[in-house]
C-alpha cells in the first residue's frame, strides 16, 4: 500500500530557492558543474531510482529479512540485483573522489540522495552509507598506495566497507577494547578479537568485504589513546591487486534486532585475520572519528527520510479514510480524517519537522562544501567549527523527529497503523535505531554540551549564535513577508535564541563547580539547539518565497502556515527546556544506584 | 535475560501507607472483608503467578506468534497450560461478582492485578481483559436470565469473550457499521456481517467465545442511534446450557502486527450466526461505552505494566554495564552507566511516572468502589463524574508514558535495546499498541475536552479541580516534609493547577465561538491534566512518608527525590502545554486537503 512519491518540488524550491545552489556552488568555485538543470536532473533520476528500484523491495527486506548459513550471510531477495543497479548508475559514487572514479558532487546534494535513499529502503541504504564511511576515512587517513589500492573499488561500490568498533564489552567507551594487532610481517598484522553490531559485515552484495578494524598494538598506551585502524579485508589480494584468498575474519551470528531487518548486523569474529595499518599507529580513534562525523549527519538524514515516507502515507490514508463529521463540515456524511483537527495537528508537525531538517542537513551540507573548499584558514575554520557544534544537533535532533514522526505517522492511521499492511510500523521499527546507533542520542548530547560548548568555552556556538542573530534581522526586516506574520513570528525567533543565549551563557559558569550539570541537562539542551536552528531554516524558507521560482501561491500559503506553526507549536518548547535546564541536576542526581 | 519482579514493596506502600485501603473499605463497606494480611497475600500471589508462569512464556510467545489452520487459530506453545493455571487459581474471578461466581475483590486491588498481568505477558492479560470487558457489558445491561446463562462460565474463565464493533470502513466512527441482525424466532437473530481487529476473535484457550456483536436491526435509526448490541456465541448452547453445535462465526484472517503477537487479532466473519439481542434495541452504543470505560482504564494499565518491566530491565543493565567515568568517579575503571547523569535522567523519568500512574490507577478503582457502593446518589454522582472525567486521561496519559518509558527503557541499553537478547524492544512494540486501540489516544482526547469538559460546561472538572485545591493544601500545611522541599513543590503545583484552571475558563469561553479549537488543542489540554493529576499523586506520597509501615527511611528519601524530579522535569511541561494552548488552531487549521 506504501509507495514513494520522491519529493521533487520541495527539494527543488530549497536548493533552488531558498539556497540558490548552482550560484553557491559557484561561488565557492566547486569544481563540478552543477547548474539548475543538472541539479533538477539528478533529483529525478535519484527519485525514480527509489521509488521505482528500492522502495518495491523495502517491505519484503523487512519480512525475509537476512540469513546465515555456514559463515555466510544471504541477503533478501531482489537486494543483490537492486545493489547492483545501483552500483551500474553510479550512484555509489555520487560525492566521492573524481581521483579515485567518483562523481565529485557536492555534500549539499549528497544529503538528498541519503534522504531519498533512506525513504525508500533505509536497510539497503546502510550497506552503502558504511562504505561511504570506510571511503571517508581512507581518503582522509590512509597512504596514497592504500587509497590506489582500496579505494575505486570501495567507491565503484565493487567492493563494501564496514566500521568495527564495538566489542560486547566495549561500545561508547571505546577505550576498552580487548581486539588486538600483532605484526607479523613489513606492514602486515595479525588481528584477533571479536566486534559486535556490524552493520554489513557480512552478506552477498558485493564481491569484498573492507573492514575498517579498531586494534591495539602490543605497544599501545591504555584507553583511547592506544588504539589503531587496521583494514581487514574478507578476501586478501593478490599482487595484481586481484582477489585472492579468504581472510581469517568470519561472521559468528547476526542479530535478531527491532527493525532494519534487510540490513545485515553481525558479530565479527578475526581468528589471526591478516589486517594492514591506516595511517598511523595510536591514531585509531581520530580517524574514526572523522569518519563518525561524516557517518553521524548521514544517520541523522536517515530519520528525515523514513519521516518523509511516513507523512506521505498518513496524507493519503488520512485524505481516504472517512469517519465522522468535521468542525464546520457541510458534507452530509462523514469527512476525511484529514480534516480532523486533532489529525491536521500530526500531519502539520511532521511536515513542519521534516521541511526544517531537510533544509538544515542542506545547509550543513554546504557548509561542508565550503570548507572542503576553503583557501582561507579561518573561513574553513569557521565552517568547520559550525560543522562540528551542529553535527551531534543533527544527528539526534533529527533522528529523534523522525521517530516521533513516524509514531505520528501511524497514529493517524489507527490500527491500520499497527499492522503490516500500510507499512507504518515498519517505518517506527526502522527509524527507531538511528537515536541508538554512531553513538546513541544521548552521547550526541555530552558531546554538544562538553566538547562542543564547554570545552572550547563557547567559541563554537559563537558561530551558531550570530548565524541565528542574522536569520533573526533577516526576518524582521523582510516586507515581502506580511507584517503580522512577520512581527509575531520576529519576536518569538528573538525570545527564543535569547534564551539560548542566556542558558548558554549560564552553563559556562555554572558548570564550572557542578561536575554533574553538563550531563543532567544535555539532552534538553541539545533540543533547545535543535528547535533554534530549525526555526531559522523557516525564515530562510520564508524569506525565499518572493519570486520563487519552484514554489507557487498556494505553495506559498502553505509555506507561511507550516512555519507559523513551527513557531506556535514546536519553537515554544524553549520554555520548557529553559525552565528544565535551569532546574539543574539536583533532583536527578540524588538516588544512589542501590536505591533504584 | 529479562525476569520480571512484581514490585511487592512499592504497592505495598501504595496501598497500605498512601492510601489505607483496609480502612477506605471498611468506611465504605465493601462486602468482602479486605485487611491488610490478606491484600499482601494477594501481591504476593499475584506476583508469583505472573512472574512464575506469565513471564517465562512472554517473549516465546511474541517468537512463535498466533497460526490460523482451517479456521482455527493456535496460540503459542505453554499459553493454553498457562491459561488453565490462571483459571483454575481463580484470577479470572477475582473482581466478578460472587452471585456469577466472583469472588468479588475492589477494583482499586483489581488494578494492580491488571499491572502485574501487563509487566510479565500483555499478549496473554489481553484475553482475560476482553472477556472481563463482555462480563462487564452483561452483569449491567443483559436481562436476568442471560446473565444465569453466560456469566457464570465467562467469569469462571471456561469460556472467554469479546467486542466486536470495528468493521474495515467503521472504526471510530461506529455509526457507519453494516453488520446487519434479522430477526429469526423468538428471541433469536440472524447476524451478517464482517469485524475486523478483534482481540481473541478465535484462539484455543476456551471451551467456548461468547462475541458481543453490534449490529443493525432492519428498523434501525440512521447512525449510532441505531446500533444494537448481540451475543454471538462460537459455539451454540442446547436446552441444558451446555456446548452445542458451532455458530456461523469464523476467523478469516489474523493481523501481522507490530507487537502483542501472541494475541490473535482476528477478522471475524458472521455469515447468519445465531445471536440473542442484549438489553433493549438500539441501545449498543451506550452499552459499549460502559463497557469500553472500564477496558479503557485497563489497556491505560497495560502502560504502566510494560513501563515497570522495561524500567526493571534497564535498571539490571545499567547496574551492570561498565562504560567510561562518571561525574565525581573515584574508581579506578570505568563506571557503570547508572552513575551517568543522562541515564539516571530517564530512570528518574520512568520511575516517577510509573508510580505516579500506578497510585492514581489506584485512586481511581477507589472512586469505582466508592461509586459502586455509594447509598447516596450525590455523593455516587461526584465519583462518577470524576470517574468519567479522568478515565480518557487515564487512558491516554498512561499509555503515551507507557511507550516514552519503554523506549527510554530501550535507550538505556544502547544497542543491546534494539536487538531481542534482553527483551526491551518487544515491550516497545508491545507498549504501542495501547495508544492506539479502545479509541486513539487523540480520541480520548477529544471525548475529555468534549464530552467531559465542554459538553457540561467544567462540571465535572470542578469536581477534579476541588480535589487538586485540596492535595495543594495538604502539602502546603504538611510540617512532615522538609521545609525548602515543601516550599517549593507547593509554589511549583499552584502554578500548575493554577495554570490548569485559567485554560479551562478560557477553553469554556473560547470555544462558543471557535469550532476548531476544541480539537486543535485536545491532545495538549489532556496532557495538562494528566500532569497535574500525578503530581496531585507524588503529593499524596510525600504526606504519607512520617510513620510509614512499607518505606524505611532510605527508600523515603528516594520517594522525596522522585517527587522533586517529577515537579522539577515532568509538571513543569505546564509551561509549554499552556502557551501551545493559547495559540490556538489558527496555525493548524490552515492548510486545505489538497495542500497535504
């Protein structure tokens, strides 16, 4: 019942109006041409790619789901054929390296293509999002031979990548690990251990396997700081670079998890497995790191997009269901659920939430463009600062909407919702484990707080603070929007950001002498963040409706009562998070752990 | 992994310390004697049953699932023998009346029965739960004859029951049904017609499944008005009243759900099945929401039942599970994460809400009680009312934190929440389904703000109202509790109740004129109140600590924390739901269908 209708005109309307890309991109002077049209073209195609190849597969992923036989991990039907379409369109190779065979698009284009991906078939768009993520990391860590080596094949999608960070034992705390890497021979180790909760470790897609592996040497300093990236790839290769044998690294089971059932999720076992350093010894867990930031604003894109496809099926469940008669209904038998109130309000904040993220993981895309780009050390600098504040608000933020979405999103269709039939619930169970995984939610939230705020003493937010001060002047001295929209709106933008300014200003020195208050209030904090920023995107959307060329009046109208809603029902919530935070952790922290 | 343990100590105190329940049912005087050894007997059994023979099966059965062969549906291994325990150890009867065979225990004790059922196998408590719901609808509408008949066996649990009202087009809105009921013979109908969603439509635990059908009569009114309600056994009765020749009534299909899988969720098909009109013609609505009252306290039970497993299971993990340093660490290692601020964050949460509701599940069964034993029509109108006022609250309140707990449950456990191993992902899915049946928790919304506040323009309110003046007062002139606390929670609920009682003078106002409003701004108003109601709860605690007989002094110092961090964190909402309130529909009501 749930097909994928890719959201060409609203995407079209933020990239080209509201972001102006082709002239952005310009700008920066991005070395791929990418003009309106180009633009337009690979919105369509990438859309009919989802809507037509992975979103018929995506429920079927779900019920067959994936199987192991003898150390063997088969995928469900129809996956190995869609892989390799999408490997023959190239779209594997979207954004990556011309070097090394990519296409060289942008980040604020790739976005979308996670975005549609996700919506489609968020299992099979994992087995690609890791590869994307073992790409990152060699192209930014590994020696220029390794990268000839591994990497056109990982970026033609020929080949699949995986992270291997977790050890039972051993998940946030990566300090831990008990995986070890002994050289054994010039530039050859030998790696023992076992990961578990890898995302494609093992399956029937591609014809390699590349395990980005997480070690210590015998040398290593304890924690963190003693730990190194090895690649450990299921098959070695032979001089020629062809494949050769099988590698000593084996899947031991595969999870039975909540959702993303298509998606392989394995424990990995490496029984003297013959692994290759990255890089530098020691230097595992920045590398990792770089990749995870990459990872994290894919992931958080994975709850926009499985939101996306939840709002359009309770639009046309709720536009079909007829049950009883609507406020000032003058039809004689029942109305549409959609006119309901109470149904409109679900539908208002998905649609609301989802605009905003989409047009913030564009935005945060471009930022990304920018600095890849940048001559000037402190303008990259100062992208790389915003990136890096924004990255943990848009991982979970949106992966927290997208989940609330999706609840929404079968909600409206009641039981109907709870069952297979329309696909509802598989969206929940799917979007349920992005607020878990590349670090759960509220380790996205200590990381804004500590590293990202307190750390460098606010420097970063700095940057957000007088990007939300410009989106604030830019709306109020906007005459093309109508003015009372504009000053109600104006001055609920103001109260909000001045709260996050003062909370901000208050946990710089409150923090000081609570050693627990950082923790207790991250979570509200980071949402207080998350709805600043969204509420910006809808001025930036608003601001961009005069003379648009992809959004008409009735578009427009749409626009402005989306936003406005945004800032009545969701932006209000700073009242709240303010409130809570500055209530501090005394409450929380007070049971001691045999009292619970 | 997952093991439940009935919480003996926490109802202990509830019961006997908070509320003195021996002494409320001697004041009222409830026919069945009720102190204070046989309640504790009666945790303690109930306990046992629940976590010795419900729990072991609970996970098996979501595994396995219902099978449907030739019309017959089989229910997971070990639930018939279980079921066969829970009958023959007389749960079944336990708050049925002893002229039917009950043993007729309060329903303030009824409640607590219904959680323990809930936290250990909800799938299993489901069929009990709709039968008790069939004995409710027969002991107050169906003649004298009828009830000698059919309740002895339904109460004993040798058969069970059901409701049929949804059909595939006709959900919350019933006056759309088409089930059709032809008058035969003397007493007796011919039903045509197909239910869909049936709880325990068919299954294999009981001898015979008594179907309460509605039904149209061929000189029906239009609408609602004209439904009648029927019963339609599986199996016919012969002169004796024993098991006779089956009924035209078979499954013809059950629902792949999300969760309960070991609930058979049935479409029910009647192809000129007997059935025996109960009551008066034309009269099943009002019927079905006597019934559907009582069920929608018990599914707002199943909430707080799952709520209490998920927050045992998180509580073993986070004991258990060794991850990085905590604030003020002083181990050399790692510490376990329930020493982590954003963890204790959402245990505090899923604490304090779950004994918050658990009280007032409490409180509530105790108005029942009194209601139903009450000589003087005034002082049984004031329960009543109220009864009626919080039931959609109740409903809706409990499950909406019954699934936020849940998943905070899953959180805690990171990964290891989101795969099966330690059982926090099926109590998610199972946990979502009760926002959802028995009316959408939006409908319960509605029917508040509706029928329960508008409709009698705040009469039953004010009873609420009064009741949250006084739990005010009682706190405010306690000197048992500690000064600074006192002081401040007393500011912190006058604030709230205050806040509660302008939006209603608003709301009665407001809405004469805005037909949109009601709706617009429901599922926020029931909110509100759901918040004041359990802080009214942590009040009555709190009073209830000095010479307490079920909570030492350390677990009373919990009981103080857990109430400021539930005025802190949770009744501060008020701010938010407030102003979300005052902003009205104009917002929400402003996109046309064709702009979704």
């Amino acid at each position: 019942m749930s097909t994928y209708n890719p959201p060409i005109n609203n995407l079209a309307f933020i990239l080209q109006d509201v972001f102006r890309l082709p002239e952005f991109l310009n700008q920066i002077n991005f070395p791929c041409e990418c003009d309106e049209e180009l633009i337009q073209a690979i919105l369509e195609e990438a859309g009919k790619f989802c809507s037509q190849v992975l979103a018929p597969i995506n429920r079927h992923g779900d019920e067959q789901g994936c199987s192991l036989n003898d150390n063997k991990v088969t995928t469900p039907d129809g996956y190995k054929e869609a892989y390799q379409q999408f490997i023959d369109s190239g779209w594997s190779a979207f954004s990556a390296n011309p070097k090394f065979g990519g296409q060289g698009m942008p980040k604020s284009l790739q976005v979308l293509l996670d975005e549609m991906l996700h919506s489609s078939n968020t299992s099979f768009c994992l087995y690609y999002s890791l590869t994307n993520g073992a790409v990152h990391a060699l192209e930014h860590h590994a020696s220029e031979a390794m990268q000839q080596l591994w990497l056109p094949r990982l970026i033609s999608g020929t080949w699949s990548g995986t992270m291997c960070l977790t050890e039972s034992h051993a998940g946030t705390d990566l300090g831990l690990i008990k995986t070890t890497a002994k050289p054994v021979a010039e530039d050859v180790y030998s790696i023992n251990g076992s990961k578990i909760f890898i995302t494609g470790g093992e399956h029937d897609l591609s014809e390699n396997i590349v395990h980005l592996v997480l070690a210590k040497l015998p040398d290593a300093p304890p924690g963190v700081k003693g730990i190194s990236m090895f690649i450990v790839p299921k098959f070695l290769l032979d001089e020629q670079g062809n494949l050769g044998e099988r590698n000593a690294v084996n899947c031991g089971a595969i999870e039975h998890k909540m959702g993303i059932k298509a998606s392989s999720t394995c424990v990995m076992n490496f029984d003297d497995a013959k692994g290759y350093l990255v890089g530098e010894a020691h230097q595992g867990i920045k590398y990792m790191f770089s990749m995870m930031n990459n990872e994290r604003l894919s992931i958080g894109i994975q709850g926009v997009g499985l939101a996306e496809q939840s709002y359009q099926t309770a639009v046309d469940y709720a536009k079909e269901r007829l049950q009883s008669k609507s406020p000032d209904s003058v039809s004689k038998g029942p109305d549409a659920i959609i006119a309901h109130p109470d149904v409109k309000r679900m539908l208002m904040w998905m649609r609301s939430n989802i605009q905003a993220a989409r047009m913030s993981s564009i935005w945060i895309g471009m930022e990304i463009d920018k600095s890849n780009l940048a001559k000037d050390p402190s303008a990259k600098a100062q992208s790389d600062k915003l990136v890096a504040y924004l990255t943990p608000v848009a991982k979970a933020h949106y992966t927290n909407m997208g989940f609330e979405a999706c609840n929404h999103g079968m909600q409206v269709l009641g039981g109907h919702g709870y069952i297979r039939e329309w696909g509802q619930e598989q969206l929940v169970r799917d979007a349920r484990i992005a607020q878990i995984y590349e670090g759960t939610n509220g380790i996205q939230a200590m990381d804004l707080i500590g590293r990202k705020l307190l750390f460098n003493n606010g420097d970063y937010y700095k940057i957000f603070a007088d990007w939300l001060a410009s989106a604030h002047q830019k709306l109020h001295t906007n005459h093309d929007i109508p003015m009372n929209l504009r000053d109600e709106m104006s001055s609920q933008f103001k109260d909000a950001i001045t709260a996050l300014d003062e909370v901000v200003h208050w946990l710089l020195k409150e923090s000081k002498d609570r050693s627990a208050l950082a923790g207790s209030v991250a979570t509200d904090f980071l949402e207080l963040n998350g709805i600043c920023w969204f509420a910006g995107m809808w001025i930036l959307a608003l601001c961009a409706l005069k003379n648009a060329t992809y959004c008409d009046e009735k578009q427009a109208q749409s626009q402005r009562y989306l936003a406005q809603f945004y800032f009545d029902k969701v932006l209000i919530r700073h009242h709240l998070l303010t409130a809570s935070i500055l209530k501090g952790e005394s409450s929380m922290m007070g049971l001691e752990t045999d009292q619970f």
